[in-house]
C-alpha cells in the first residue's frame, strides 16, 4: 500500500548481494517464497531468499559455460513446475529453461527458439502456456515447447495503436489474461499502456483493455505485476520514475 | 446436542475429512513423483487444468470447540505442499474454475473507463535525487546530474540549506525531452568554457554538452554518439581528451574533448589484461598521468579488441568497443570490486599498473571516484558501504583506506557521486540516498559534519530509491512491492 515518497521496507543491495546498477528483472516465486534476478554481466541467475535484506550473497547461482547464458536481462518463473525461463537478447532468439532450484553450471533443460528476438517471457502454469513478447507481438507456445516450435498462437497488436513494443508481462493463472507493457514512440509522450488480452486470443486482436493510457498517464511503461486480491494492476515507468497502482477490477 | 455426542461426530467428520484428505494427497504425490522421475518433464494433466477453484469459507463460520491439531500427512510431499501454498499466495477469489474460452471482450464504455483511470496510488519522489556531481569553482557553481527525473541542477557553490529550512532552490535547471538527458547518472565542467558534459547511463546513447547558461527543456550545443551504458566522465585538460567508462563493454573510451555526432574515438582500453569488470567511476591523476577506474566486480568474455570493435547492436559501430552482442555464452564471471590504475594513455589490452582489491578496502559498490594530485589522494563514493574511502594513489592490493567518512553526522548516505574543487580544497558528494550533496574539507575523517550541505527535500525526507525503476513484482506473502533498479 506504498504511496507517495515512501522509504522501501527492505532493500537487497551491495557487493555481496552481486547485482550491478540497472538490473532489468526479477520475480518473486510464492510457493519458494525466493526472488530470482538475472545478472547480465555475470551470465548469471541470482536466487535469493524471499525475505533476503540487505548486503546479502544469493542462497543459488546458476552460472557457467553449460548454461548457455548470454547477457540475461529477463527471467519468469513457473512456480508450479518449479522452473526458470531466460529469454535471449538481440541476435540470441532463444527462450533457455532451467531448474529453479538448480545451483551451478547446469544446462537449460529445455530450448526454445523463437522467430524474432525474445522480449520478456509469460507463464501459464495453469494452462501450460509460455507466451514470449517482443516486437508488435505475444507469441504463445505450449509450455513444454522445444526446438523450433510453431506458436499455438500470435497476438499482434493492430497498427492503429502506432509503432508498438510489448515487454514485461504477468498471466493472470486464474483467467488466462495476459497483461503486458506496451511502449509507443518514445520516452516523453503518454502514449504507452499496459494491454490485457487473453491466452485463448490469436491474430490481430486489440486488447481488452488498456491500462495507464494510451494518452493518459504512462509514458515509458516497464514492469507489471497484477495483485489478484485487490484487482489492481502495478506498473513502473522509467520516465515518471514511479511506481503507480490501477485498480482494475474489470480487468481481473 | 450433548458435548459429548458432538466431539464424538466431530472425530468421526475429522476422521473422514482425514481419510479423504490422505487419498486425495496420496494420489497427487503419486502423480507429482511419477513427474519427478520423467526428467523430460512433461506435464500430468490432472483433469482440464492445475489449479482448481476452491469454496471459499462462509463469512460467519459456527463456533467450533475442542483441540485441533494441524495435521500434516507423511506422504505428503514439499512439490505438493508448495504447490498449496502457491494456491494460497494466489490469494484469488473464488471463482468457477480457469476459463476453458477467452472472455467476450467489454464493452467500448467499459474499456474507456479503464483507460482512463488514474492510480489509486503512486510511489516516486518529488524532489531531486542527487547523483553525479561536478564542481566550478571558477563560476562557483556546482552541477549535479540527478537520476530521479533526469535533469542537471546548477547551485551556487556556496549554498548552505540551513538545518530549518525546506530545501534549497537550483540556480537553474536543464531538462526534458529536448535535452538528451535520460538517467542522468554523471557529469563534467570544462573550467575553460564552463560547459557542461552530461552523461546518460542506460537507454540514451548520447552525451550531451550544454553551454554554462542553458537552461530549461533546451537542445544541447552539441551532443556525442557513445556506447551503450556510459556511466563515469573525466576530461584531460591538457590532451583536451574526454575519457568514458563503459559498463557494458568492461572498457574506457577516449574521444576528443569537442567530438560530436558520430566522431570516432581516439583510443579504447577493453580487454581481458585490463581486469576491468563493471567499471563506473573514473578519475585523473594530473601530476603522476594515471587514469583509476572503480569496478563493482561482475564481467564476461568476448573477442579481443584487436580483431575488431562492433559495438553493440543497437548502433553497429566498428570503432567502438566490443560490443556485449559479441560476448562468449555462459563466460561470466565474479570478482570483488577493485580500483584499477592505468598509464592515462593506455590502450588496447592494457593490463594495470596496479590493483587495489580485497577485504581491507571496504569497498562496497564503490561508484564514483577523485583525485587530489598535489595529496596524492584517491577518494572513493562506497555507495552501499554509505562511506567516503580514501586512499594514496600508489595504493596496490589489499590495502586499508588511509582515512574513511562515515557515521550519522556526515550525512553521507548511497554516495554515487564525487569531486574535489581543488580551488578551495574541498571534497563534494552527491548522496542519492538523502537528497543532499554534502561539502568536507579534504582532509575530513571519520564522522563528521559537513561543512556545508545543499539539500534538495525537508531534512529526513525519505528517498524511495527508485532509479531507472525496471520490473515489478508483488511479494504475496508479506504483501510487498518488489522492484528492480
């Protein structure tokens, strides 16, 4: 219920904790109770206590030349089936799968390649979906999809919304509803929104609803979480440098 | 009903409810321990979907008395007891059961409404948060580059919020969407033309440069094309050179001082012999001509220098450093964070000339640095250490600060940014984490007060941290806000 100029409850940070300025990622586990955070430096995944405070070292590190990892800025967990899902960046069009309590060099357990460079990565334990952002469009496979698989489905945003970038998501396991960052133009105008489609969507489908804008309030949409109890919607934006609550119960 | 004849039926609904319970539970660990041993992973569907709709209590539940126990089956498994517990951290409300079908979609009315809607609540800060930090004694004005909403704030050197007052007001601002600034993190003064160097860290790959007036949302005089994740900022009067760190590339780029647009480097230092690892600050040794750079630790291993620059891919520019998109999968590695010393024209694959790392430094995310030549003085902003570390400048390996800045008088808290105006021998920090730059005397050690503090916001006014805020997650168990930075 933060608002305002509030000082954070807690706060992971320093040497120990190996993280650098800017990390682009992170995501709590509720059934672990741990938070997972991607190292693009170290090629690494950091998995943390849930209730981790200060100066503190990771509980695991997933690093190593059998990872695979390159330059990982993003990471979703599948709390249900226990697993890590890594997209790649720029050329690297690959979603990797790991064990979320591995420890070490391990390799991904399962590959998925994609046809266009990976944004942020979705999980539908429930449905067992993967659904992969990037570009215009929400690519959804099936959770277990590996190699050069064919998405069940391919929600592209239509054009009369501009030249749009959809990032960071959260599924609602409950309905099924994917709510995304969706970026337009540049950093300065309100034209950015949070979109809400569902997993059953494919072609080219405008979303539900739109959240924070477009032409309202976000202008450089990044993160979304999606509080279920309250039927809120939590969103950061870089350029507001804030963190803003909807509350959305039509949404949920 | 007799207590008695109740307890009875209240065992034997226990006893059935338990039966139930064991058989439900024996099957779901049979089911989740087949899934163990098929290491392909494929998923058991146990009936349309995994997570089914539960009744929720009826808000007046009967008085029920008697001992419970909770009970806890031995053969249940932690697969299957997490994943209850992820049912309960989902905290839904009852509903009829994961859709099978998409939802029809609302109304236009409905979706306008949404729309539209503003926050119920906003976290973020409404004054400046202080980071990087240049001095102008010739002017006497200090220039800070602050992170909160990516602006340059100009005070009077001189300024001293006093202990009563709200805050200090800038001289002037330079902001907005004209300007190329974006999570501005450092910034430089040049003494001659009193321009001003702005460095952008993350997502603007420009440094702009504003003349000493600029004011405003104003376009700058001219601006520099620089790799991806600049962050530290030094010029060399003397060689009129301007040199960068790069955290992405793990290298230090050197361009002529009034280089613009697309202007190639002079030189670039990157590669495995320097030893840099996530470099930010960097500083100039005038009298002895070594370049320090502070490293947080963490890197990764690419091509060499000498087989070619390729930039990252966002801006393929072959003169530029190797570029991450380069970089070796699975090749990252940890260090403790490190000061490493370089001749001041060092290029190439240059090892150091010496390493200052180790336990005894104390260096915690060691952000900013300075020199004092003529004291032979390294000064270190220890952003998470809330410290200022001193050091000599011939220090090499796991050397002891000769002096540290630190304790509740100093005010020094998360320093990112640090200058010394040699004019007047005093030392500048930026704290992000109190929205105040704080003045000492060169020499000051230990806790003390500053001599003089510019603050931005009410004293004890507190900082939500935000910095180039990326995702956002909901800690579901103890109801928190989690955000990456």
């Amino acid at each position: 219920m933060a608002n305002g100029a509030a000082q954070p409850t807690r706060e992971i940070a320093g040497q120990n904790t190996l993280f650098t300025r800017t990390m682009h990622d992170m995501a709590y586990n509720p059934v672990a109770d741990e938070i997972v955070v991607p190292q693009f430096f170290a090629f690494a995944l950091l998995t943390f206590r849930g209730d981790a405070n200060g100066n503190v070292a990771p509980l695991r590190t997933i690093m190593g030349p059998s990872t695979q990892l390159n330059n990982p800025h993003a990471v979703s967990i599948d709390p249900i089936h226990n697993e890590y899902f890594v997209p790649g960046r720029e050329e690297d069009w690959r979603v990797l799968v790991y064990p979320a309590k591995a420890n070490g060099d391990i390799a991904p357990i399962r590959i998925l390649e994609v046809d266009a460079e990976p944004g942020r990565v979705g999980i539908d334990p429930v449905r067992n979906l993967v659904v992969v952002s990037g570009g215009n469009r929400l690519r959804i496979y099936d959770r277990m999809a590996t190699g050069k698989a064919t998405p069940r489905g391919v929600i592209t945003i239509p054009p009369s919304f501009g030249d749009t970038g959809t990032g960071l998501m959260r599924i609602n396991p409950d309905n099924g509803m994917i709510y995304v960052g969706v970026g337009v133009g540049g950093r300065h105008e309100a034209a950015d929104f949070v979109g809400v489609w569902s997993v059953y969507d494919n072609g080219v489908v405008p979303p539900r609803f739109t959240i924070g804008g477009p032409g309202t309030i976000l202008k450089d949409v990044r993160g979304v979480a999606i509080d279920l109890k309250n039927k809120s919607v939590i969103v950061t934006d870089k350029t507001l440098n804030a963190i803003l609550t909807f509350n959305v119960p039509e949404a949920f | 009903m007799h207590c008695c004849s109740f307890s009875r039926l209240l065992h034997d609904r226990k006893l059935t409810l338990l039966a139930a319970l064991v058989l439900l539970l024996g099957i779901a660990s049979l089911v989740l321990l087949r899934e163990g041993r098929d290491q392909a992973a494929r998923t058991i569907p146990i009936g349309e979907d995994r997570i089914v709709s539960w009744e929720q209590l009826p808000d007046q539940l009967p008085e029920m008395n008697g001992e419970m126990c909770q009970w806890m089956p031995a053969s249940a498994s932690p697969a299957s007891l997490a994943s209850l517990t992820f049912a309960a951290a989902l905290q839904q409300t009852p509903t009829v059961g994961p859709r099978a079908v998409a939802p029809p979609h609302p109304s236009a009315q409905a979706r306008e409404s949404v729309a539209s809607r503003k926050p119920v609540r906003e976290v973020t800060d409404p004054y400046y948060g202080f980071a990087g930090i240049a001095v102008d004694p010739i002017r006497d004005e200090v220039i800070i580059a602050e992170e909160n909403v990516s602006n340059l704030v100009i005070y009077d050197r001189l300024t001293n919020t006093p202990p009563t007052a709200r805050l200090s007001e800038p001289k002037r601002v330079i902001g907005g969407d004209e300007s190329f600034l974006e999570y501005a993190c450092s910034v430089y003064v040049d003494p001659a033309t009193g321009d001003i160097f702005g460095v952008n860290n993350d997502t603007m790959n420009w440094l702009p440069v504003f003349g000493r007036d600029a004011r405003g949302n104003v376009v700058p005089d001219r601006k520099l094309r620089t790799p991806h994740t600049t962050f530290g900022i030094v010029a060399d009067e003397e060689q009129q050179e301007l040199l960068l760190t790069i955290q992405d590339d793990h290298a230090v780029i050197v361009f002529k001082k009034d280089a613009k647009d697309q202007d190639s480097p002079v030189r670039i230092l990157q590669g495995e012999a320097t030893l840099m690892a996530d470099p930010h600050g960097i500083a100039l040794d005038t009298k002895r001509n070594e370049i320090f750079v502070a490293n947080w630790g963490t890197n990764n291993e690419r091509p060499p220098l000498s087989e070619g620059g390729g930039g990252d891919a966002r801006h393929e520019r072959k003169d530029f450093p190797v570029g991450r998109n380069r970089a070796f999968s699975g090749s990252g590695r940890i260090a403790p964070p490190s000061i490493t010393v370089y001749a001041k024209n060092a290029q190439g694959d240059t090892a150091p000339l010496r390493v200052i790392q180790g336990p005894k430094t104390q260096m915690d995310w060691p952000t900013s640095l300075t020199v004092h030549p003529e004291r032979g003085e390294i000064f270190v902003a220890n952003d998470t250490g809330d410290s200022v570390i001193v050091f000599a400048v011939t220090a090499n390996g796991d050397a002891a600060p000769i002096r540290v800045i630190k304790g509740p008088k100093t005010m020094v808290d998360n320093p990112t940014g640090i200058t010394i105006d040699l004019e007047n021998n005093e030392l500048w920090v930026a704290n992000f984490g109190s929205h105040a730059a704080t003045v000492f005397p060169v020499d000051a050690s230990g806790d003390v007060a500053p001599k003089r503090v510019i603050r931005s916001a009410p004293t004890g006014t507190p900082s939500p941290m935000l910095s180039n805020a990326h995702t956002v997650d909901l800690d579901t168990k103890r109801d928190e806000i989690l955000v990456a930075n």
